[in-house]
C-alpha cells in the first residue's frame, strides 16, 4: 500500500470549494469590526468589505412556516448596510426548495464561477526552490499591506484598507487560520 493518502475524487472538489469559502466568510465573522447573527436556524456574516463573498448568508435551516419572514428580515439587513452579499446554499439548506423561495424574494442565481484545484501528490517531485526565496507569517501593519498586494481587487493597485483592517482585527500573532 502507498504511503500517499489516497486523492479525493474530483467529483467533491466543487463541493470542497464552497465549503472553504463558508468556513472562510464565518471565520471573517468572528472579526470585531463584522456583524454576525448565529442562531440554531442560521448563521449570516457582514464585514463591511465591498465584495460579495465577504457578506452572506453561510447557513440556512429554517422552517417552512418561517422561512418567508426571515428571507425578508436578512434582505433587508443587508440592504441596510449597503454591501455585495450572496447567500450559500448546499445539500444542508432547508427547506429543501430555499434556492426557489429566494428566487421569489427577488435573490437571483449567480453564475457559476470557476474554481481550479490540483491534486498536490500528483505533481512531480518536490523542486529546488530559488536560494532567496524566503516565506515569513505576516506579523505587523506593513505586512499586512505588503500581503494584499497579492490578493487586490481594486483597480490602479489601490491598497483594499476595508480589508486590511478586518484582517488585521482577526490578530497576527498565533496560528490563526488566515
């Protein structure tokens, strides 16, 4: 038997992708500068950044006698707050027609976005990387902005300082997932 763990079948990869970014939006929640409700029937996060996978809906179990009223209260919360926002449905939505009751409420279905993935142990054997290649943990402000040079979504290499100060209010010290 191969010492290797065995690959995930490419079939969850899709699946494995919108996990990540629900993990990821609920993790931003937890930032002093986000809003976060989290009750048994759901969890929503709004963080402040201008871009729709910072704010969301990351959980939805609700009841079909309420489902109606607390579609309606979260739209409105996010149309309070003025930001991009999307709603993440998966196999543990409920109910289990919520993609059509949203479509009702006025939410439209975005476009499938493309999510690229590689099998790590199938590429070739590790490379020599280049002598001054070094990785160091972000630790400090400077770094912080250094960091988002590598991630922008601004036009004309603005600096995303929303996104910068949440990130920073998540602590740089420790092993944070970010």
């Amino acid at each position: 038997m191969s010492e290797q763990p065995q690959a995930m079948s490419r079939e969850r990869w899709p699946l494995l992708e919108g996990v990540n970014w629900i993990e990821m939006l609920s993790y931003l929640g937890t930032s002093p500068l986000a809003e976060r409700q989290m009750t048994d029937e759901m969890e929503w996060v709004i963080t402040g950044v201008w871009d729709n996978t910072f704010n969301g809906v990351v959980r939805a179990q609700l009841s079909e006698a309420r489902v109606d009223q607390v579609i309606d209260d979260v739209t409105s919360r996010f149309r309070e707050r003025n930001v991009p926002h999307q709603w993440f449905l998966n196999e543990d939505s409920r109910p289990a027609n919520l993609g059509q009751l949203l479509v009702a409420h006025g939410w439209e279905r975005l476009r499938q976005g493309v999510g690229m993935a590689i099998d790590l142990s199938a590429i070739a054997s590790p490379f020599t990387p280049p002598p001054d290649l070094t990785i160091e943990r972000v630790v400090d402000e400077e770094g912080a902005a250094l960091w988002g040079t590598f991630h922008r979504y601004l036009e004309n290499d603005q600096r995303d300082e929303p996104r910068e100060r949440l990130y920073l209010s998540l602590g740089l010290a420790g092993e944070q997932p970010l």
